[in-house]
C-alpha cells in the first residue's frame, strides 16, 4: 500500500513536470503537430524510465537498464532545471506585465517574449545538467576536529573517515567507488564508518566491487549502519554484501573499539515500515555506556532522539544529500533543520551531516558537491 501511495505521488508530481514543460515548449515555439507528438512521446517514455529500468534489471538486461538510467536520470535533472528556470522566467514575465499596468513607465524593454524565454531556458538546463555531472564526480574531502578529553591522552588522536549515500548500483560502480575509497584511504584513518545507503534499490551485480572494499583495513576496523535504500534493495541482500565488505553492522547495538571510545549504530527508521520490530529505544542503546568514553552514535536520517543528547558525544549521520540539486535543499529543510555539516547541541552532544558520497536519481549535483570526511577526535584535557 505505502508503495501504491509513493508512486502515485511520484508519477503525480513528475508527470506534472512534464505537462508543464510540454505545454510551455509547443506554446512558445509553435511546435507543428508531428513534432509535438513525437516530443508527447519522448516526455512519456521518460516519465515511465524508473519502471523500465527496475523491469529490465530484474529480468536480468542489465546493459539495458543501464542505459536507460543514464538516459532517464540524466533527463529527471534536466527537466527539473528546465521547469524551475522556465517557472522563474514565467514569474519574471508576469511581474513586468503587472509593473506596467500598475507605474506610469513604459517596461517593455524588461519583458522577454514566451519563445526566448523557452529557449534561455533550454540552454540554460543543459548547461546546468552538464555542470552537475561534473559536480557530482568532484569528490571533496571534509575536516572535522572534535576536541576531547575522551581520547586517551597516549593516543593522543584518532582518525575516522566518513562515506555515506554512496547509492552503488546501476549508477554509481566501480570507477566511483575507487575515487571515494581514494579518498578515504589517503587519510590515513583508524576507522572507517558507513552511515547508510552504502547500496541502492538497483543492486544486482555489485560482487565485483567487495574486492575494493576488502583491500581497505583501517586499523581499528570498519562499521557500518542501515539506511532506508538498505532494505527497498532487500535487507539480507544488502547486510549479506555490506558484511563480506568487511563492515561490522551495528543494529541497534554498541560495542568498545579497543578500549578508545564506543560506537553505537541503529536501524534507518524504514525498519518499521517493514514490519521490523524495534530491538531498543536509542536512551536505552546509549544508557549502557560509560560516560567518561567518547561515544559515537551511526544514525542515517539526521534526527536526533528527544533524550538521546548528553549520551552520545557525535553523532554521524547522512541521507540528506543536502537537497542534491539546489533548490532541492529548501524543500530538504522542511523535513531536517540541519541538511549539512556540524550542528552543536546540548549537553555537550554534536551532530554531524554528510553531504554524501554519491548521487540517487539523477547522476547530478548542483551545488552540493558529493564528500568523504574525516573526522579527528584530538585529546585535550578539559574538552568533552
């Protein structure tokens, strides 16, 4: 039923996209009948493309599903530039309409006309589409330093590295995958943690990429936490490869890494759509550890439990992408006040947000460049 529901209101929203689109590109540039039904067509085989692309892989045409990703994600990011600069244009268009009815000035010279609108428009999606792939594939990796009086003094400072919505599947492979572990490895990091979504919904064939995995061995191990696109791939699929990359999948549990500090991990919150019943609230997860031990909580969402602060010190989270394609962000922000970077909280605690290793949907960012982060927890004394 949730299913029904979500593409229902997907189809709903993306085909409305479309129909905007459509209506202001034969309107504007006066599009003869056999154009616009061929335009008609194209728009319909691309609205349906997420279905196609699931049908094909399924069935085992995995070189067709790839390519109609390719070509149906990299047109859900087009599009999408398309109708926001069209609609912005259109906003545009209509203010100057007004001005003119309501000030004593002529502001012809300010309006632009339905068909330049249209084609500024086209030109400037494709620009913006082809400078977000680029986006996408410029990894950056980000600092962050939390002082501490938690490490021991002897160790004096413990590096861990962060990769979260990698989203491996039809999209993102094997040569992503290198520039992210690239990354995460040229740090130099004790630990290495997965905050969710190390997958996507599109999952078969990846074995050739647990060899990547298995040649990273930080020394204190690699952890490793459930995102939502863990179980719509299949949740024993997805534990059975995150586990034979040689993460240690932490549900709902806790444990010491060697004697240095604790990191807890719990279930993306989809676990309940699922009919998953929940092990333990995150105050009772958290209650069992010691204090005076830096505590480090893996969380996908980045929600923070009502009673969860003051027994954790940071929490690592993700899923955001921080909107992914800008103005996606403001939307993002209605549902998570902090989409990105470092939010202080009280008593102490710290949350902490990827903007993510990867890309879903469209193989597109804009402004929002996809990231590996290093986190260095640095002993000083009289800092929790």
């Amino acid at each position: 039923m949730r299913l029904i529901i979500f593409l229902s209101f997907f189809f709903s929203i993306y085909g409305g996209l479309h129909i905007y689109a459509f209506l202001k590109i034969r309107q504007s540039l006066t599009l003869g009948t056999g154009t616009a039904a061929i335009l008609a067509a194209v728009m319909a085989c691309m609205i349906i493309a997420p279905v196609l692309i699931r049908i094909s892989e399924r069935h085992g045409f995995e070189f067709l599903a790839r390519a109609l990703a390719y070509i149906g994600y990299t047109w859900m990011g087009l599009i999408f530039f398309f109708v926001c600069i069209a609609f912005v244009l259109d906003i545009y268009r209509l203010l100057v309409h007004i001005g003119g009815r309501i000030v004593p000035v002529d502001l012809c010279g300010l309006a632009v006309e339905a068909r330049p609108s249209v084609v500024i428009s086209i030109l400037l999606a494709v620009i913006l589409t082809a400078y977000g792939a680029f986006e996408a594939l410029d990894i950056r990796m980000e600092h962050l330093t939390i002082r501490t009086d938690k490490i021991p003094k002897e160790i004096g400072r413990l590096k861990i590295a962060q990769i979260s919505d990698v989203h491996l599947g039809l999209m993102v492979g094997e040569r992503r995958l290198e520039k992210i572990l690239n990354l995460a490895t040229a740090a130099d990091p004790d630990i290495l943690v997965s905050t969710g979504d190390l997958v996507d919904g599109q999952m078969d064939n990846l074995s050739g990429l647990l060899k990547r995995f298995q040649q990273v061995s930080p020394k204190y191990g690699k952890f490793a936490v459930t995102g939502n696109h863990e179980f719509y791939a299949g949740l024993a699929r997805s534990l059975e490869f995150t586990e034979k990359a040689g993460f240690t999948v932490l549900r709902g549990k806790g444990l010491s890494v060697a004697g240095l500090l604790t990191i807890a991990g719990v279930d993306d919150v989809t676990e309940n759509r699922h009919g998953i019943e929940k092990k333990v609230s995150e105050k009772e997860l958290l209650s069992r550890f010691p204090r005076e031990r830096f505590t480090l909580l893996l969380k996908h969402r980045p929600e923070v439990a009502k009673d969860a602060p003051g027994l954790f010190d940071l929490q690592l989270s993700g899923h955001t992408h921080k909107g992914q394609i800008f103005p996606f962000n403001f939307i993002t922000k209605l549902y998570y006040p902090n989409i990105a970077g470092l939010l202080e909280l009280e008593k102490n605690s710290r949350l902490y947000v990827s903007r993510g290793s990867g890309t879903w949907g469209p193989p597109v960012r804009f402004l929002s460049p996809p990231e590996v982060t290093l986190i260095e927890l640095v002993h000083e004394v009289g800092r929790q």
